[in-house]
C-alpha cells in the first residue's frame, strides 16, 4: 500500500530521522546542564541563564490556565508526529533533503513537548546580548527548528515544480469527487464515533476522580472539567478536519492513477500510442506494466 515509502531505502531513512532523534538527544542533554545553572554568565555576546517557560515561544499563551496550555501542547506533539508521517507518505521519493528539514523542525518541537510533558514548563537558557539589547530565553530546540524552517522554505522553492509537475495531466486535485469525498467521509466518521467513545470514557473517568478529592471545591471541578471539555472538543475536532484532507489525499492517490489508466485506454482505442506514467506514491503503480503489456500487443498486431 504504501508505495512511497516502499521506494526508500534504509540509508534514506537514516538521513530522514537521525536529524530528528539528534535534534531531541542534542537538546534534552543542553537542557539537563542548564538546569544546574545558578548564575547568569556570558560568553562574548551569548549568555546562559536558566529560565522555565510556562507558555509556548518567547513565553506566549503563559496566561492561559496550566491544565488547558499543558494538555493542549502536550497533545499537539502527537498531532504533529502524526501530521509528519502523513506528509512523509505523501511527498515524492526523490525530496530527501525536505524530509530531512521536516525532521530537524519536528525535532526540536518533540524536545520542547517532551519538557511540557515531564515539567509543565519549558526549559530556556540561551541568551544574546548586543549594547542594551537582551534577546528573549530560548533552547536548542528553538534554534535547531529554525534550522528546518530554512531547509523547508529552501526546498520548497528550489524543489516545487518535482513536488507538483506543471506537466502532470491531473490538473485538479479531486479527480472523482464523489468517490474521494465519500472516502474521507467514512474515514472521518470511524474517528469522530472513536473520539465521543474516547470523549465519554475520559470525562467519567476524570469527574469522578475529582470527585475523591477531599481538598477540591465545587468551583474547582467545575473549572478543570471545562477545561478539558473545551481541550478534548478542539483537539479532537482538529483531528478529525486533518483525517477528512487525509482522506481526500490517499483516495487522490487511488482516484488518480484510475484515472489515467483510463485516460490511456482511450488514447488506445483511438490509436494514439503513448506510455503510462502514474505519478510516484500513487497506487496501483502495476497498471504501468499492464500498460506496456497492451502497448507492446497494439504495437504486435499493427506490424503483422
């Protein structure tokens, strides 16, 4: 099924995702020597102080209530680990340096995640100092992820025309609409059902633990149940808007080369003698060698 992914090898792998676990290795060691940090110090323009972040960068949505922030950024790391292996399907064999971009950014996001996760915080220590200028706290995370910012925005200029080919004939990305939107329909119904089973079985669970605390107040359980009401609705109605483009593009990749292959059948039957080239990752990629087979038997029948 997954014909993209069948089409890298070991080695393209490794260069995928060492970026990625070196990105994380590279910042939680950082972030453990920072954490005995006492003092502000400076080395030339850079400085180090440890610094906890409660918000997200440069210390945004701090003001947010720590439940909402900490479970919603904390979920968001498995969304983009989840969006990250989707777009790696998607994308063509040959953009192996996008891929490796993408790994440096999702590294560095999984690093913070992993701080918001284990403390509830993020862990700053770098600084940079220029006259009376101080820069806002950040890690190696931060940095490393621009990093993958330039290599993607790089590759996305140099490398666009390979990820869409102006020449390909699939001009529009709904090939058959109806089969496609019925497709993510189904898909996106299977995980709304899952995510009200999940929703229901989570808030019972959770109302009546609070419910075994002595020391929480009626306004208090009322105050974190609707924060995780409003938490678990966005999460899981963003999950499912994803699953639904998902959807449209996996059944692209099923609608799309059906639709050439009868594009080619009636070029066929009208005597124009072409190959059939299915764009990479596509499925169905055997009906290129069914293809040749029927090209070379016109071919056969029109010499003798």
């Amino acid at each position: 099924m997954f014909v993209t992914l069948n089409l890298m090898n070991r080695r393209d792998w490794f260069f995928i995702l060492a970026p990625l676990f070196f990105v994380w290795i590279i910042d939680q060691v950082t972030k453990q020597w920072a954490s005995g940090l006492t003092q502000i110090f400076f080395v030339g323009p850079m400085g180090f102080v440890l610094h906890h972040n409660p918000g997200v960068i440069l210390g945004t949505f701090s003001d947010v209530p720590p439940m909402l922030r900490i479970v919603s950024l904390s979920t968001g790391g498995g969304f983009l680990i989840f969006c990250f292996m989707i777009i790696q399907y998607i994308l063509p064999p040959q953009t192996l340096l996008l891929r490796s971009g993408m790994s440096f950014l999702l590294g560095g996001i999984l690093g913070n995640v992993t701080d918001r996760i284990r403390f509830g915080y993020i862990i700053d220590f770098v600084i940079f100092r220029w006259k009376q200028f101080i820069s806002p706290a950040f890690n190696m995370a931060d940095a490393l992820q621009w990093v993958g910012y330039f290599i993607v925005i790089y590759c996305l200029i140099k490398d666009g025309k390979r990820l869409w080919p102006e020449q390909n004939l699939r001009k529009s990305f709904l090939i058959d609409p109806k089969f496609q939107f019925k497709y993510a329909l189904k898909l996106t119904s299977f995980a709304f059902c899952f995510a009200v089973l999940t929703g229901i079985l989570s808030y019972t669970y959770l109302k009546v633990s609070i419910s075994q605390w002595a020391s929480v107040s009626q306004a208090q359980s009322d105050h974190v149940l609707i924060s995780f009401i409003f938490t678990y609705s966005l999460v899981s109605t963003a999950f499912c808007i994803i699953l639904f483009f998902v959807g449209l593009v996996l059944s692209h990749k099923a609608a799309g080369p059906i639709y050439a292959f009868e594009r080619f059948l009636e070029d066929l039957y009208l005597g124009k003698n072409r190959p059939l080239k299915l764009r990479g990752g596509d499925e169905f990629m055997h009906l290129e060698k069914i293809a040749d087979k029927l090209v070379n038997r016109w071919n056969n029948k029109k010499s003798s």
